[in-house]
C-alpha cells in the first residue's frame, strides 16, 4: 500500500544528504583501498572471484572474458571495461611491483600502449595472489552479501603479506584521494617481524628495514627527509630519477648517454618524445639524436634502453642536469596515505600502517587457530568413538542388524553403548569391507596426532607470544619464497640541479634592438645583412628610433633595470626572433612590466661571473655599486636590484660597467662631477647607495656615464631650449665623491639653462614643437672649456630625446663600457624630460 505522507524538506538538505552518500559511497565502496589488504573492492572481487573458480596459478589460463563476465554478473555490476581495466593493472609489471595477476597475451606496454580486448587475453592468479586468499575458507574473514542477496563475497582478504605497502595504491574519491608508491616485499615483511617483537619501536628504527619506496621499474630516489616525512604523517615528497650511464664506443665520433630506468608510472614513449622535441628544437647543445633501443618481446622490455647521442667533446652532465629539470627523466611523487581503517578514511604513517595490518593478521590467524581447532576436536570424539566400537564391534554389528532402519540403529547404538550423535554417524558411515582393514593401531596414532595439534591450536590461542610467532613463521617463509632484490636505490637528500644556459639552448650569434618606446627583437646576422646591414634599415614603428643596438649570443643573459629599483633577467634566445625590418615585440609581452614601470638600464652579459658590477643612479644623486654574480637568477619576474631611499626618488640610469676608470655625473641645472669608480663600494642588492653629488635645492641628476680616468673624449650636454655644448672629459677634474662639482655651462640669470641630455659618442635624436625627430650632428658643435656657453642645436622647443647606442660587440672587445652597457637616459626621453623642462627661453648668455 502506498504512503500519502509528504515530508517537506529542502531542496538544499535533499542533494547535501544524497551527495553526501554518494561521497561516502565512492570512499569506501571504489577509490580509496583497505588498510589491512591494500585493495579496493573491484580488486578483491576479481581475486576472490578467480580463486573460487579455480583460476589459480597451477591451473591453465583461462579467458578474461570469462573473469569479467563472472566478476560483473555475481560482484561488481558497475561494467566490464572498469572490470578489465583493473585486471590488466594487476597483471603490468611495471605497475605492480608483486604482479597478483599472470596474463597471457597482450597486456600493454611501458609506452602506454592499450592492452588487446579481453576476448584475446587470457589469466590467472599469480603464485603470492594465492596467499593473499590462503585459509579463506576458514572462516578467517567477514563475509558480506553481494549487491542482489544472491551469493556472499568477503569483506577483506586474508592478505598473507602486506599488500598494500608492497604494491602501493593510487585513486581519486570525493574530497580525498590516495598515492603510496610500492616497496620491497623483504623489507615490509622484516618492518612487519620487527614491530611485533618490539611494539614500541621508533621510526628509525623501522626504517632500518624500509628504506623508502622501491618501484618495479628501478630508478633513483631523492629526498630522504620527504620519505620520514611520510613514513610519519602519511604526506611526504620526494623525487625519482631515471637511472643513466655513458658509453663511449671505440673510433665513434659521438657519445651515448643511455638510460636504462625510467621514473616509476612514467610512460617511455612520452618520455622519448620529451627528449626528441628538444632535440629537434636544439634547445641542447651537443645533443644529436635519440631513439629507442628497448627490445619488443615481453622479457627484453623490462630492460629500458633509450639512446641519446651526443658530441664527443660535449658535457654530459650538464645535458643530464637539464633533461632531469625539462623532461620526466626526473619526477616528483607525493605520497598521501589516505586508507580505509575502521570503517572511516584516515591518513596513517607507517607505524600505523604496519599496527593495521598486525592487527589483522592476529585476528586472521585466531580465527583461523580457532576454527582449525573446533574441527580437529570434533575429529577427535569420532576417532575416540571409533577406537571404543573396534572393541565391540560384533556386537555393535549386531544391533546395527537387528534395528529397522538407519535412524533405528543409530538410536539403538547412542542408548546401548552410550555413543554419542557425531560418533554413532562415523559408525554408521564405515563400509562393510573396511570392517577387515579398521586398525586400531592407526586410529590411535591419529588420535595422538590430533592432541597434539589441538593443544598447539590452544596454546596458539591463549598466548599473544605463541600467535606472532605463528604469523612471524608465515611472512618469514613468504619472505623465503616470493621476495627480490630491491631494485630503486635510494639516495639523501634531493640534489639541486644547476642548468648551464649555454647548455639550454642552440647557442647562435644574432643582433638585438631595443627602440625607444619598448619594442625589442633578436635578429639573424644573416636578415640584418640582406636588408643593408645598418640601423638605418631597422624596421621600427613611424616616429620611433633604435635605442639599443648590440652583437650577442642566444646564450647570453638580457637585464632590464626599472626606475623603481628593480630588475628582469631573461636569455637573449627568450627574446622573440624577427627579421630585420619587422618592428619587433613589445617589451611587456618579453618580461613581465607593471604599468608604472619603465626602463632606465639595459645589459647583456655572457655569465654572471664577469669582473663587472651594476651601478645605479639615482635622481637624488645616490649611486650604488653591486657586483654582477649577485644577479644571477632562474626567476622571470621582477627582483629588486637597489633599493630607494625616498619615495620621491627614482632611478635615472643603471647599467654595468668594470672598475677601472671614474664616473661623470650630471645634473638638471647644469653641474657636473667626476670622480673614482673605486670611491664607491660595492653593497648587496637590496642597499640604496652613498650620495655621488650634493645637489642645490631643486636639482637633479639627469645622467651618469663611465668614463676613463685619463680621457680623451668629448661628452655633449643638451638643454631644455636646443641649446648644445661640448666638453673635453678631461676638462672636467676628478675630485672626491659627494662633492658638488663644476659648472658646465655658463650661468644666466634669467631662464637658467636647464639640462635635458648627456651624451658620449651616442647619435642623439630630439622631438621639436614642429612635431618631427631632428638627429643632432653634435660633431659639427665645436668643443668649448667647461663653463662655457653652448650653441643653439634645435630650433624651437625641444619635447624629447631619443638615443642611438651601439654598444660593443663580442670582437670589439671589453673597453670602459662592456656588452650590455646600458644608457643612463635608459627611460623613453618623453617620460625622463620634465614637462617644466620645456618651458621658453632665450638662447643668448647675460
């Protein structure tokens, strides 16, 4: 009869409550495997299924359709493909590291290939599957019902060996998941001993036993701390790297570096084409080919064998360090013990772990001792009961005979000789012509034997002692039995793999520009040539000009210096390839610039360990020195290269220069100072500097330059007004730092000149009122003393300044500017020059 009651209930409660049991469903009943066997369901289904049906490893194959169809029909209604999916897992070596499944056929491969559909493999139990099932017929184990009341299947496995730690498990539930890597059967079993003798043990201790995971396909593990780590909380980390060695071979013109193990669930095809790609790309200098060397039959496979040719003059290691670092020849695995224990999910370390699994066995083994016992004492009475009718049997014949029936004379024998229901049943139950061959001799033999086994059964159960002796017995001859050598070594701690660039990368010598408003580009020697060969012919956007022009290598290292003290690095070969005449990337698609960001110093260096330091000028006349090696960095995001004093104040230049020779520095209102480079000492990254010149209220530096100390060139000042002088260097006298300098220009007493550029050999560029770039011809200026007055370079008002700088190249040799020597006016000219720059004035002298 139906029910016409309504409960009202919320749409919210309704799917939290049935989510909630289907989360529960998943954890328990799918993903997440047992503490005391290591298995999930699907796994024990298909075992206990192929052992009832006699598909055991002294028995022919058998089909795997055969297995599926009879899991799916009686165990596990949730498909055939998830049925075979784990069947093949547990019959792939390299998955398991104790196969419980021996498959026939093909089974896939270390390349991920799919195993061929159930119809053509065939299967059975493997020999220690076998004792994962030992004794379950006696009553070790809790039976359940399956999913339609039709049949029972057990709850848990016997488990005659720790599974789970010995074969690991992985899987994915609702809000948790599970990851524990495989070890060595030897070593779990001595933990496993060594716990039940010492409950108490340490850590330590155990892992003098299990030193770490040990995968079925060898390999190197890193990160000792990451196993105690895990082997305490259940969560650790660690690496696995493939195993390698070189060979030379006679007269060859290449080396080989082979791999011979790869990281555990790491697929070899995949793998290959890692190392192939990166090839193919010549992103590894002195890499030239590699292949796949495994044999194809079931036995050479388990001997990985992957080639990779390389020069004979090249460094091995240094392609090792970045294939571990760019491939999966090295890997990071996670373990997360997460198991089921008691009905709940639990992440447990491996003391817990291995008090799970004694735990079970002891309860195994009792209930084993006890049902052993409870039939070898009914043997016992029927034996007695027989030894006692041999003595009489005619006339127990003879009541047999003369009764009706066989209720009648079992009766008739329980009333007239006092035998019991089960002894009279033995009596009835011996055949007339065993009557001659009865020996008393030999039941009473048995019944000796069975004393004595039913008082070891009952010792077994009345002493804790007894009991792990028993089980100690058993893991023992296990052990004896089914245990390997291990085959992953385990290292300490994980080793820090340094990368040499040049090794990274096909090292090439190209050209890079960079323009004034932020576009950059690498370009080929070879485009640079066909379009003209000059910076002329550069593809620029209208109105724009090259700033940077440099020979380099795509080896080399690019450094960007930002007003606000920090700094990008990145390899020249990041750096987008153009042709010549394209107008090239904008910088914020090269490095990642924030908006309020701009550039004031660029450098290319060929290694962080050049004698050569960054200096940085501030707009507030502080000046840092650091050395090149503190910049050296993998990152890709800003670092800070120098710090500010005030937030007022702003970096105008940075670039990186050598000891020798002094600086010239000078400012907004036309002063100027030179002094030793060696007055400035080199601090950390993270410093602000020491004060280069002491600045009149209002004034700032507009530009530093690195100049020799015996100089013979000439510098050029511009100011706001177009006005343009030149100066000897020489003219300029060192003096000490902190000092306020010379004047530079003569003085007016109305519309004082204000500064705008300095410039050393660079081709200067000004945006006049008229809206169009004028290049200075600042060699025609003729070169007058310091404080003198200039000429006017630029009619009307100048609104910015650009510069062309071609810094030296590799074969033009280091001077007192190296590569990467980057201008002080490193900023577009339209953000440096102040717009209260620009205001009129008159072009003569008062």
């Amino acid at each position: 009869m139906l029910s016409n009651q309504i409960i009202e209930q919320s749409f919210a409660e309704i799917m939290g409550k049935r989510f909630g049991d289907y989360a529960n469903l998943v954890i328990l009943s799918r993903a997440i495997p047992d503490a005391r066997d290591g298995l999930k369901p699907v796994q024990r289904r298909i075992l206990y299924a192929m052992y009832q049906e006699g598909n055991t490893h002294d028995k022919p194959y058998r089909k795997s359709a055969k297995t599926v169809g009879y899991v799916m029909g009686t165990y596990h209604p949730h498909g055939d493909s998830a049925i075979y999916e784990t069947m093949v897992r547990m019959a792939q070596w390299w998955k398991m590291r104790q196969t419980l499944i021996q498959g026939h056929g093909n089974f896939g491969s270390l390349d991920a290939d799919p195993p061929a559909a159930m119809r053509y493999t065939e299967s059975r139990l493997s020999a220690l599957a076998n004792e994962m099932l030992r004794d379950i017929e006696k009553d070790t184990v809790t039976f359940i019902p399956n999913y339609d009341n039709s049949a029972e299947q057990p709850a848990v496995l016997p488990s005659r060996f720790p599974n789970l730690l010995v074969n690991g498990a992985s899987g994915i539930a609702v809000g948790f998941a599970t990851d524990i890597p495989t070890h060595n059967l030897g070593e779990v079993i001595d933990a496993t001993v060594a716990m039940m003798k010492k409950p108490e043990i340490s850590l330590d201790e155990l892992m003098n036993y299990v030193q770490g995971p040990d995968f079925p396909t060898g390999g190197i593990v890193q990160g000792l701390s990451g196993i105690r780590k895990a082997f305490e909380t259940g969560r650790g980390q660690f690496i696995i790297r493939g195993r390698t060695h070189i060979e030379e071979p006679k007269g060859a013109k290449v080396k080989k570096i082979v791999i011979s193990e790869i990281p555990y669930d790491v697929v070899k095809s995949k793998l290959v084409a890692q190392i192939d790609e990166l090839v193919m790309e010549r992103k590894i200098e002195g890499a030239l080919a590699v292949r796949d060397e495994t044999g194809r039959k079931e036995a050479e496979q388990k001997k990985v064998r992957i080639v990779v040719d390389i020069k004979k003059d090249a460094d091995e290691t240094a392609i090792l360090n970045y294939l571990y670092k760019n491939t999966d020849l090295q890997i990071y695995y996670n373990y997360n013990m997460n198991v089921i224990h008691e009905g709940t999910i639990r992440q447990m370390g491996l003391k817990q772990l291995l008090a799970a699994y004694i735990d079970h066995q002891k309860d195994v083994v009792t209930r084993r001792s006890q049902y052993d016992l409870d039939r070898k004492q009914k043997r016992e009475h029927v034996v007695e009961g027989l030894i006692r009718a041999k003595s009489i049997l005619r006339q127990v014949v003879e009541t047999i005979m003369d009764s009706e029936d066989r209720a009648d004379a079992k009766k008739n024998i329980m009333e007239k000789y006092g035998f019991t229901d089960p002894q009279a049943d033995a009596i009835l139950s011996i055949q007339l012509a065993s009557l001659t061959r009865l020996d008393i001799v030999k039941l009473e033999k048995e019944l000796e034997a069975l004393a004595k086994e039913i008082a070891e059964l009952s010792a077994i159960l009345a002493s804790e002692k007894k009991l792990i002796q028993v089980i100690t017995a058993e893991l023992s001859e296990i052990k004896k039995k089914y245990a390997e050598p291990r085959l992953t070594e385990i290292q300490g701690e994980i080793e820090e793999i340094k990368v040499d660039i040049a090794m990274q990368i096909n090292a090439e010598d190209c050209i890079v520009t960079l323009t004034n408003e932020g576009y950059i580009k690498r370009t080929s020697p070879r485009s640079f040539k066909s379009m003209g060969g000059t910076i002329e012919t550069c593809g620029v956007k209208e109105g724009d000009r090259v700033r940077y022009f440099i020979e380099t290598n795509t080896s080399h290292t690019a450094l960007f210096f930002t007003q606000d003290g920090k700094y990008f690095a990145t390899l020249v070969h990041a750096i987008p390839d153009d042709k010549w005449k394209d107008i090239g990337s904008a910088l914020v698609n090269v490095i990642p610039l924030e908006k309020h960001q701009r550039i004031v110093g660029f450098a290319i260096v060929e290694n962080f360990q050049q004698p050569l330091t960054i200096v940085h000028m501030s707009r507030m006349g502080l000046v840092k020195k650091t050395v090149l090696s503190e910049y050296e960095t993998n990152r890709s995001g800003a670092l800070v290269a120098a710090k500010l004093k005030s937030e007022e104040d702003e970096y105008v230049a940075a670039f990186a220069t050598d000891e020798a020779g002094a600086f010239l520095v000078v400012t907004q209102d036309g002063m100027g100072i030179r002094f030793l480079k060696s007055e400035v000492s080199p601090t950390g990254r993270a410093s602000s500097g020491v004060k280069a010149i002491s600045l009149s209220a209002g004034d700032a530096v507009v530009g530093v330059k690195p100049v020799e100390e015996e100089d013979t060139r000439a510098f050029s000042i511009l100011t706001a007004e177009g006005v343009l002088k030149r100066t000897h260097i020489a003219d300029i006298p060192l003096q000490g730092r902190a000092g306020k300098g010379v004047q530079l220009i003569r003085k007016r007493k109305t519309h004082p000149h204000q500064l705008v550029a300095l410039a050393i050999e660079e081709t200067l560029y000004v945006y006049t009122g008229k809206q169009e770039w004028v290049q200075l011809q600042t060699e025609q200026i003729g070169i007058t003393d310091q404080g003198g007055i200039g000429r006017t370079a630029v009619e009307g008002e100048v609104r910015s300044v650009a510069y062309e700088t071609v810094l030296p190249g590799e074969e033009e040799g280091q001077t007192a500017e190296p590569k990467g020597q980057a201008d002080p006016s490193a900023a577009p000219a339209d953000e440096l020059v102040q717009p209260s720059l620009f205001e009129d004035s008159s072009e003569e002298e008062d």
